[in-house]
C-alpha cells in the first residue's frame, strides 16, 4: 500500500503545480466539513474552476482521537478528489463561482487505525488498522448565501476496498496482530459532506 500513496502524493503534487502554472485554471474557494469540524475532525477542501460549468475538488480530513484509559484509538487521514459538473450554473458570472446542482467521478484514499471498546465486558475488544481506496460517483448541491459565502451538501456512492490488520485492544499482546492483511469490500454510500464555503475572490 505505501506504493499505491507515493503514487498518489506524487499525482497530487503534479496537480497542484498544474493548477498553479495555469492561467486557465485558478482556486475557486476554500471549505471545511461542518459536521466534521463541529465533533472535533480537523478538516480543508480547495474547489478549483477548469472549464465552463467544470470543477476539481480536493479534501483533507485528520480523525486524531486516542483514549489512553482503555487504549481506545479512532484515527484516520483521508483524502479525496472528484471532478464536478454543473448541470444548470447560477451566479457564476457575477461571483465567480459555480453554483446549483453538480455531478461527477471521484477517488479517495486513506489510512485508519481504529480500536473501540466492546460494551458487553465478557467480549474481547478489537483495534483495526490499515488503508482502504474508494471510487464512484459524487453529486450535490452549492446554496447560495452571499457573494462570499455558500453552503455546500453532497454525497458520494460508490466503491470502497479496506485491507488492514487486528490487534488485541489492550494487553500484553496489544502489539501483535492476530490476523494480517483483512480485507473487506464494500458498495453504497462511500462520503458526504456539509460544508461552509468561502469564496476567495469576493
């Protein structure tokens, strides 16, 4: 899997120097998950304009929960990118920034490592960790509130591969997986988000 992240930080990089050397393409706005932020989730998107009605979006979100009372830990680093295609743009040509009801492909990526205490004592409590990719369709609509404001609400369904490990949640073995490279696959809503945009050129 560290092979499928070089590629894909490598990709990134290669994107964002596109987006900056060229004067046809140009950072729309900046954004962040309400729902996300509001529980503690540390999260930024960027929205870039490449076409007539056509948009790149890009999100980061940090889940850095670690409880070390009962060694619980909720962590994961996502990434994702999805190209958007506004059927019926509004607003654009006096604020610079599509608006209405949108739709296109996006990909994700993500590392986690995840381990919560099972309620039922008599039960042996578990910790998960390993990456998952994901692809599918992503579709939404931007609210407008002000020149430079909008809200943002979407929802992504698609396809989702996680491998990971299984360790023991807490004990001595706590560092020793009982199982190695799980997989499990996954079809139907993948992401979603509302987010507060903030327009940066009004």
């Amino acid at each position: 899997m560290k092979h499928y992240f070089k590629y894909i930080s490598t990709g990134a990089v290669l994107l964002l120097m596109l987006f900056y050397y060229s004067p046809e393409i140009k950072a729309q706005a900046l954004k962040t998950n309400v729902p996300f932020t509001l529980t503690g989730n540390p999260n930024i998107g960027v929205e870039w304009t490449v076409g007539r009605q056509l948009t790149v979006n890009s999100d980061i979100m940090w889940m850095p929960y670690l409880f070390k009372k009962n060694e619980e830990v909720f962590r994961a680093l996502v990434g994702s990118l999805d190209f958007r295609y506004y059927l019926n743009p509004k607003y654009y040509y006096t604020n610079d920034l599509w608006d209405g009801f949108y739709v296109g492909p996006y990909a994700m990526a993500g590392n986690f490592n995840i381990g919560l205490k099972n309620k039922d004592e008599e039960k042996t409590s578990y910790r998960r960790k390993g990456w998952g990719i994901s692809g599918g369709v992503t579709a939404g609509y931007k609210f407008y509130l002000s020149s430079r404001f909008r809200i943002d609400a979407n929802i992504g369904l698609g396809y989702a591969h996680l491998q990971y490990d299984k360790f023991q949640l807490g004990g001595q073995y706590v560092d020793f997986p009982l199982e190695k490279k799980n997989t499990k696959s996954y079809i139907g809503p993948t992401k979603i988000g509302v987010s507060l945009v903030y327009n940066i050129f009004r």
